[in-house]
C-alpha cells in the first residue's frame, strides 16, 4: 500500500497551461472538423475523425495491455511504468463516447453500404457494426476498469481525497473487505481477460472498421496486425509519457537509464514484430499473385498518388527506427528517444491514412492529406492530453517511482 | 517463484549435475539400445523406400505431402521452443528458465537434425539433394531461390548451424566444470572439448557479451524460420494453405509443441536424475503457464481463420473449412482442437498446473495434437482443392510409420545419451541464479 | 620480470574476492586475473575494464552476410533471366528472406570469429595454472609481485581469508 500522501500543493499536472494548451488543441480540432463538414469535404472530415480515433483508441488500449502483461508476467522493471500505461487508459469514457458520434458520419464512413454484398450483408451492416463494436468496446474496456479497479487498490493511498471519482473508488473499496490476496488473484484474472479482450476486439474493431472498407479483400492477420500495431504505438507514447514525467522536476517519477533502456528494447521489439507481421502479409499476397487480394496491396503501394507514402510510412516506422535502436546508448537517453517515438508515431498516423485513404478515395489523384487532416488528429491527441492528465490529477500516485538503487 | 534455490551452495549445484555422469545402469543402456532398434527400424524402412522408390509411401495425387512434410514441421516446431526458453527467456531476464535451458536447447540441436532428415527422406531419390545446394557447376544451374523450399533449405541449415554453436558455447564453462572434477580418460576429453577455459574475468567479459548477442540474434532466427516453414504452405495458391496469418500461427504453435516436449523429457528427467531441488515444480509451473499462453494464440488462429473464411465469402474457401471438421478426416480436426485448445486450459487452475502426472498427460496430449493439425492442415487442404474431379484421399503406409518410429527414437536416442555424458543442467547458470537475477552476466 | 612472484590466492565466496580486489588498488601490485565460476559484475566492477569488442565482430558478419544472401540469390537468378511464376527476375521481396537468414547466419559466425579472437581460446597451456576449484564454487585472484613482496603478499590473501598457492 502506497504510504506517501502529501504531493506539492496545487495541481502538477493540470497546471493552467497544459489545460489551456490542450484544450486549445482540442478546440482547432473541433473548428477545422465543423468547417470540413459543413463544407464539401464532409468525407475527408470523417476519414481524418475515423483515423485518429483508431489512432488514439489503440494507444489508449495499447497503454492498458502494457500494464496487464507487466502484471501477468511479475517483471519487476516494468512496475514504475505500469503506472503511467495505466494513465492512458483514462482515455477509454472518452474512446467510447466518440466510437458513438463516429457512427454518425456513417455515410461517409462505409463504402460497404451501398455496395453489393450477398451474404456479407448480414455481418456488415450498419446496425450490426455498431451493436457489435459497442459490445466489444463496452467489455474491452468494462475489463480494464475492473483490472483498474482491482490493481489501483494496493497501489493508491486511500485516504487522501481527490475529486469524486477518487471518493467513489475510495467508498468502493472501504465497502468490502479487502483481502490482499483475493484482489491480487482478481487483479490477474482481469488482466488475463483484459489480453484476451484486447486481442478479439481489437481484430474486431480493425476487421469491421479498417479491412471492411474494402469489402471483397481480406488477410486473416490483418486483426492481429492491429493489435500488434497498437501496441508498438502505445510503446512509442509511453516512452514520451515517461520521459516528459522523468524530466519533470515537480513529480516524484524518476527510472533509472537502465529502464529507459529496457523500454527502448521493448519499443524496438515490437517495431520488429509490427515490420514482420507487414512482411507476412505482403509476402503471402505478393507471392500468391491472386487478383483479388492484390489489388489491396497495388493501390497502396504500387500506384499514385499513394506509393510515395507508403515508402516514407515504411522508412519512418521501420527502416530509421530499427537502424537507430541497435544503438545501445540511444536507448537510455529519455530526450532521444522521444523524439525517434514521436517521429515514428507520426509515421503510424500516415500508415492509418494508407490503409484507410485509398478504400474512402478510390480515385484520388493526390493525397486527400492536408492540414485538414493534422489538425483533426491534434485536436484528439489534446483529448487524450486532458485525459492522461485528469488520471493523474486525481490519482497522483501513479506517477510515483520509487527512489532507484542500482545502475 | 515459490521454491527459490536458496538452499543450494555451489557445491551442491555441482555435486546434483556430475552425479548424474557417472557410469550408468544397465536399464540405461537398455534403453538405448530399445531406442537404436527403434532407429535401425526407420533406417531399413528408409532404405527400402531408396530401393523402391517414394512410391511405396502413400504420398500420391492429389496428396503429394503427407506424413514426412507432417513431420519435419513437427520436429522443427519442437525445436523452437527450445531456442525460446534459452535466447528469448535469457533476453527478458526471465531467470525461472536457467534450471532447463540446456536440456531445452539440447533438445532444439536433436530436434532439428531429426527435422533436417525429413526433406531428404522426401525426395525419394535423396542423391537429388545435390541440386538443392548451391555448388558452382560447369551447366551453371542454380537453385530458384525464390522457391520457398530453397528458403527451407537456407532457413533450417542456418538454424541448425546457429543452434548448435549457441549450444556448445553455452556449455563452454560447464565442460570445464566436469574437466576439473574428472580423471583420466574423461579428462582428457573434455580438456579438450572445453577449449582451455579457465573463468578468468576477461574470458567472462567477452563471453556474457557474445552470448547476449547469440540470444540477440537467436530469437529473430526462431521467428523467421517457423515463418519460413509456414510459407512452404502460404506462398502456395492452396485454399487453406494460402493465408496471411500463417506465419505468426505457425509460430505460436511450434512454441507450444515445444513446451509440451519440454514438459515430457523434464518430468522423467527430474525423477530419474533426483532433480527436485534443481528443476522444481515451480519452474514446470512457469512452462504450464506459457502453455496456455500459446494455446490462446493457436485457439485465436483458429477462429480467426474460420471467421474470415466465412466472410471471404468464397466457395472453395468455406469448402474447406466445412470439410475439415466434418469431413473424412474429421477426427483429426477434433483432436487438434481439443488437445490444442481446450486441454491447456486445464492450466488456468494452480493445482493442476503443479500436478506431475496432470502436467505430464497435458504434455503427451498437446504433442498429439499439434502433430494432427499439421496433419489436418496438410492433407484436409490438398486432398479437396479446387476442382472436385481431382479430390482424393491419403493415408500413410506401414514404411512412412516406421520411419516416423525411427524418427521418434533418434531423438530420444540422442536426448538419452546427452543427459548421461553431458551436463544436462546448466551449473554456470544455476549459480548465477544464487547471486543475482538473471543468467549469464545479465 | 624474472623475479617476480605470481600467487593465487582462493577465495570461497564473492564478497571476500571483492574486497580484497578494492584492497589491491592501493597496492603497488597488479591483479593478473580472476578467475571465477559464474560471471560477477561486482568482479568486474572492481578491475578496469572495457567494454567487450565482440560486438563488432557480429555487426561486421551480419552486414556481410546480408548482402551475400541478396547477392547469392540476385546473381543465380540473373545467371539465366527465366520469369519463373511470374515473377520479376530480381525479386526484392522473397530475396529478402535468403538475405535475412544469412545475415543471422553471418552474424552468429561473426560472433563465434570475435569470441575465438578476443578470448584468445583455444589455450590449453593456461591450464598449468589453473586451480580446479575456480570452475567449482571459489573465486581466483592471481596477484603479480616483486620477489621481495613474496612473504607480503602471501600474507594480505591470509588476512582476506583467502588460500595461497605460488605460482611461479
């Protein structure tokens, strides 16, 4: 149980800048998102909001599994982390709610609708895309807020008062009994069903919003694809998560290079991993040579306007990153890795556009990106700014680290 | 970890693993020479099918692959695991794994000279391997290699390669261990074998170094080449075989048949030996526990797979998926699934996961599975392919049982004489396990 | 020199080579090497050292090798110019996986040259100095000294509890 309970007086993390600063992010997005839809670049508007919701979605969830592995696998230099992963999930009220207005834009959003299905119909139709998603949102992350709820009672200090939220959670746990055992176990059943979840919704979640804007092509490891992808790109926001904390002289988080070290290993993994389930895919459809499945992969990499944006997605996201990680110092340094995970996040965001783009703008002559698009993007990562900060803001605890021993 | 090796001294690391050395039983050999006969049974098999030709296997139209393709994969499955408990677990500082890593790894080198017969037996006229091989000739004929069997030929050869030299280097410092405590004889052997090592710290120095950069380049290799074997499938146009998650699943699979293996030759190895205190129950607990990791993979591969041949909406396609578990091979499907993915879950309990017979009958089974569903995967796809004139049946003929039995011995033979001439468990890494965390330097 | 002494002293655990290690930096004699049954990072903390080359021995194979991988696969193609399956002659794509395999293969090779060469194995005649119990459960200081420091040095093992045998 978490023993320290004074924290510097007034808010650390939602300082009146981060605040403002984020919901100004917030705000442009809104503005450039309304300007495109009440214009005649309605459909861009939506494919930018289908993007990053994607984006931030699978960040937010990415951030969760994080932690719930750390939890399964009793690895001990993850602990320190878990936390900040855990802050990112605050992002998932959020993620549903604008699951929600996505379905809104459905017009725009799903081509399979006026297309000729047969006996697809009955899976891809608009009513059961959006009770299934739901569904699967609604256990994928019911799950989390249980693991939450079970691993945040040994972690925070209980009796400092923070907001309602904390109060209930307080009220929650002084209304049972709590044996330390019993919620340990329960912590690690929910974060065994919470990577089970993750793995069926978020195949879900790509097979119905992501693969089946092309309705006739399909790839069994485009689900799992996903979710490798979402997890490389939560790597990538923790590393900024915890350099931004670590460099932060106000909060009480500090690793020790060897961690930093050990995350950069861990984000190199998994863009290894994210680079070779690409290769499965291409390697098996390339070779097959099968019109029905080649034409996915020739519109996005083969033919204009979208070929140049393929490689720079693939030199972004893999060639640079996997040449600069075999550097053993990089890795530890917090400032250098920021910024490679920012630089290879952004190379994630575009490889959204690439999957997405050419099913939404069969024929597009030039790259429907634009501004239009990057703002709609930043206007959601401040969403998830004012999440992760408001987790923070109520239970501070999280982004505390012990004092390190050892190199 | 509930049982820590705390109790144990460096000496008694030593003296538990030497003992096991010493001059063996006439059981022991008996086993042996079981198991030889078990070989030489496969070897006059072999050499009746070289005599008479591939035909007298039941490989034919339209099932061209049969139990020798079934097998290779099998036995390069099997040898995967081993690499992962000791480069990958070695990499994440996992140190549960130090007591079997080399049993483990031992395993991969046997299992996958064993694979590595396979291709060879398949050719039927095995002299034709010649071509298989990349030799600068007069006709200037050269391999396709843009042919996934040529990929096999580079992927399994650099394994076997790599495997073995992580092998020997990992047991460098224990081959001077027994050389310091022999006489003789065996002395001189393992003087010999164990390069002049003396654990001087400059020696330590390059070697947790290049170690570290084995498991480093290991695990990229174990990924690579399952996925390579998998492709010997996938790359083809065959309805079933031809899918893009064939490799990541062929993976997860061959990680979990080798858990199960390691299971099977751990369990007897540790009652034979008195490795109690060293292989503790705890550390089978850790390997039950990764077994129902990679059953949910292999169980999500499934679904997945019969998902989008749903959704595919294509006829020859959901052929196939109707036929495997419905067909004439029906019960292989069911096999698989049962002993692949619903047995393991048996794990999720804490009492069976520290079970020994529980443990040992999970083991048998999921090896029995994942054995069907290369069956099933192999046979069901290429007996029904897309024109219904051209289906046919296959069943496996008394020469492809006896060299899957000679198959089956050899590996054993080979485990069976390692434990009783080589240290069967690593000493260097179990007394790192006293000091610190991690094993070798880590 | 021909008049100096070397002496082994054994340790029979960690901690009392450790100290008598930081102990022998304010000596004027010089710690020839350590010879211990597990690799120790307090060992190796306590005596100067550089970080291991082997690493550049492994670059150096694998970025060989991945090029001789594409190069073996590209140069057998071009040997005839056949579009086998349809595809491209030079194909990038499936060459990639005969360049990935042998970068590994290279590599590992690498790895092995670099081992060989920097721990200078195989060297059977360091064994005429080598104590058996080092592999088994003691730690091996030997201790370089001048002849005169003999009856000295002999006596700083005895005091770190250590087991003296002179070497030559």
């Amino acid at each position: 149980m978490n023993e320290t309970a004074q924290h510097t007086a007034g808010p650390v993390f939602f300082t009146r800048t981060l605040a403002g600063g984020a919901m100004g992010l917030v705000g442009m997005g809104l503005v450039f998102f309304f300007i495109a839809l009440s214009g005649t670049q309605s459909d861009r508007a939506w494919q930018a909001y289908l993007i990053s919701f994607l984006f931030w979605s699978s960040v937010a969830q990415g951030g969760l599994l994080f932690s719930a592995v750390m939890h399964i696998t009793r690895a001990r230099w993850g602990r320190s982390l878990a936390g900040a992963a855990e802050a990112l999930a605050g992002f998932f009220p959020v993620s549903f709610v604008l699951f929600f207005i996505l379905f809104l834009g459905h017009h725009h959003l799903f081509p399979w609708a006026h297309m000729e299905l047969g006996e697809k119909a009955g899976w891809l139709n608009t009513k059961s895309v959006f009770i299934r998603d739901t569904a699967g949102l609604f256990i994928l992350y019911g799950l989390g807020t249980g693991y939450l709820f079970h691993s945040w009672a040994f972690r925070l200090n209980r009796h400092a008062e923070r907001g309602r939220l904390k109060t209930l959670f307080n009220r929650l746990w002084s209304g049972r009994p709590v044996d330390p055992d019993r919620f340990r176990g329960r912590t690690t059943l929910f974060a065994v069903l919470y990577v089970i979840a993750y793995a069926l919704v978020l195949s879900l979640i790509a097979y119905d919003l992501v693969m089946a804007l092309d309705p006739h092509w399909y790839s069994t490891l485009f689900g799992a694809y996903h979710f490798v992808k979402a997890f490389y790109m939560a790597l990538g926001v923790l590393i900024i998560l915890a350099s931004l904390l670590h460099m932060n002289p106000a909060v009480p988080f500090a690793l020790r290079p060897s961690q930093f070290h050990d995350l950069g290993k861990l984000f190199f993994a998994f863009c290894l991993v994210w680079a070779d389930f690409f290769y499965c895919q291409l390697v098996v459809i390339w070779y097959g040579n099968i019109s029905e499945e080649t034409a996915y992969v020739i519109q996005r990499t083969l033919a204009a306007p979208w070929r140049p944006l393929a490689w720079f997605v693939f030199t972004v996201a893999f060639v640079i990153p996997f040449l600069i990680l075999l550097n053993r110092r990089i890795k530890s340094s917090p400032k250098w890795m920021s910024l490679l995970s920012a630089f290879v996040l952004l190379g994630l965001w575009l490889e959204h556009t690439l999957l997405i783009g050419p099913a939404l703008n069969p024929h597009a002559r030039s790259l429907p990106l634009g501004i239009l698009d990057g703002f709609i993007f930043i206007g959601f990562m401040g969403l998830m700014i004012l999440a992760t900060a408001s987790v923070f803001h109520v239970f501070p605890e999280l982004a505390e680290t012990r004092i390190p021993e050892g190199p | 970890m509930s049982e820590d090796p705390q109790h144990h001294t460096f000496d008694t690391i030593d003296d538990s693993v030497l003992a096991t050395l010493a001059p063996a039983s006439p059981s022991y050999w008996m086993t042996v020479g079981l198991l030889a006969c078990g070989i030489l049974i496969g070897a006059g098999c072999w050499a009746y099918q070289i005599a008479e030709g591939i035909g007298v296997a039941g490989m034919n139209n339209p099932v061209a692959w049969g139990t020798y393709l079934i097998n290779f994969v099998f036995w390069v499955g099997i040898a995967h695991s081993g690499t992962l408990i000791s480069a990958i677990l070695h990499l994440m500082r996992a140190s549960w794994r130090n007591p079997i890593a080399r049993a483990a790894e031992t395993m991969t080198v046997f299992a996958v000279c064993v694979a590595g017969l396979f291709p060879f037996i398949h050719l039927g006229r095995v002299w034709m391997v010649y071509y298989m091989l990349p030799v600068p000739n007069q006709r200037n004929l050269w391999q396709n290699f843009q042919s996934p069997l040529m990929f096999d030929v580079v992927a399994i050869s650099t394994y076997l390669i790599v495997s073995s030299l992580f092998w020997y280097t990992g047991m460098l410092p224990d081959l001077a261990v027994v050389r310091d405590r022999s006489n003789g004889r065996k002395k001189k052997i393992f003087t010999w074998l164990s390069l002049g090592w003396t654990g001087a710290h400059e020696q330590w120095r390059h070697y947790t170094r290049a170690y570290l950069f084995f498991a480093a380049l290991a695990t990229p290799l174990v990924i690579s080449v399952h996925s390579v074997v998998s492709w010997d499938f996938a790359l083809g146009v065959v309805p079933g075989w031809h899918t893009t998650i064939f490799a990541p699943y062929f993976v997860a699979g061959a990680i979990h048949s080798g858990l199960a293996m390691v299971l099977t030759l751990m369990i007897p190895l540790r009652k034979i030996f008195c490795y109690e205190r060293i292989i503790t129950i705890g550390v089978l607990e850790n390997v039950a526990k990764t077994i129902i990791f990679t059953g949910l993979i292999v169980a999500f591969a499934y679904g997945t797979e019969f998902f989008i041949a749903w959704y595919s909406q294509n006829p020859v396609e959901m052929e196939v998926f109707r036929y495997r578990p419905t067909g004439h091979y029906a019960a292989g499907f069911w096999i698989m699934v049962v002993c692949n993915t619903l047995v393991p879950l048996v794990f999720f309990f804490q009492r069976a996961r520290r079970s020994l017979p529980i443990l040992f009958s999970v083991s048998i089974l999921v090896n029995v599975g994942m054995w069907f569903e290369r069956f099933v995967i192999i046979v069901t796809s290429v007996s029904r392919d897309f024109i219904p004139h051209a289906w046919g049946r296959y069943a496996p003929t008394w020469v492809e049982f006896g060299i899957m039995l000679g198959s089956f011995s050899l590996f054993f033979f080979l485990f069976v004489l390692f434990v009783k001439h080589l240290p069967s468990v690593s000493m260097t890494e179990m007394k790192e396990m006293l000091g610190q965390g991690g094993g070798h330097g880590q | 020199m021909a008049n100096d002494r070397t002496i082994l002293g054994i340790f029979s655990d960690e901690s009392k080579a450790v100290s008598a290690l930081s102990a022998l930096q304010k000596t004027p004699w010089s710690v020839r090497s350590v010879h211990s049954p597990v690799p120790s990072r307090r060992i190796a903390g306590a005596l100067s050292g550089k970080p291991s080359r082997v690493g550049y021995f492994t670059l150096a194979g694998g970025i060989i090798g991945f090029f001789t991988g594409f190069a073996l696969a590209a140069y057998t193609a071009v040997q005839w110019h056949l579009v086998v399956g349809g595809k491209p002659v030079v194909a990038l794509i499936p060459f990639f996986i005969v360049g990935f395999e042998f970068t590994i293969l290279f590599a590992v090779f690498g790895n092995v040259a670099g081992l060989i060469h920097q721990m200078k194995l195989p060297d059977y005649k360091a064994l005429a100095h080598h104590d058996g119990r080092c592999s088994g459960s003691a730690f091996g200081v030997t201790v370089v000294c001048p002849a005169a420091d003999e009856a000295l040095l002999l006596r700083f093992f005895q005091e770190k509890g250590a087991e003296t045998r002179i070497l030559s």
